[in-house]
C-alpha cells in the first residue's frame, strides 16, 4: 500500500496457523481504493525457516479467477 495508515483499515481479521516450518495466515482485507467495499478473503504461506513466502492467493479477487 501507499499510504502509510492504510493497514489500519484494511485487514478485518487475520488468523495464524503454524505447522512445522509454514505459517499459514487467512485474514479479510479490502483494496486501497475501496476501504467500504466487501473484504477479500486472502491465504498467505510462508517459510519461517528461510524466510520467504511459498504463496499468496486472493480468492475472492477478480483477477484470482
């Protein structure tokens, strides 16, 4: 995001889930440009151990299907 207060509004909830060396992240966010509009359902993967995100899939995105 841009603007630097935008996280503050933009994540409705996120839950966390550890298994093994992956942290699997579900959380609802809505897009800069419409902080009113219905959340997106996002899952985010990382690696804790290296680090580095595995995947990243919005599935409620126009763009995901």
């Amino acid at each position: 995001a841009s603007r630097k207060e935008y996280g503050d509004t933009a994540v409705g909830y996120a839950q966390l889930k550890r298994e093994s060396n992956q942290c699997i992240i579900k959380c609802k966010i809505c897009p800069e440009h419409k902080i009113r509009s219905k959340l997106n359902n996002v899952t985010l993967i990382v690696n804790e151990m290296e680090e580095t995100i595995i995947s990243v899939q919005c599935h409620d995105c126009a763009a995901s299907e």
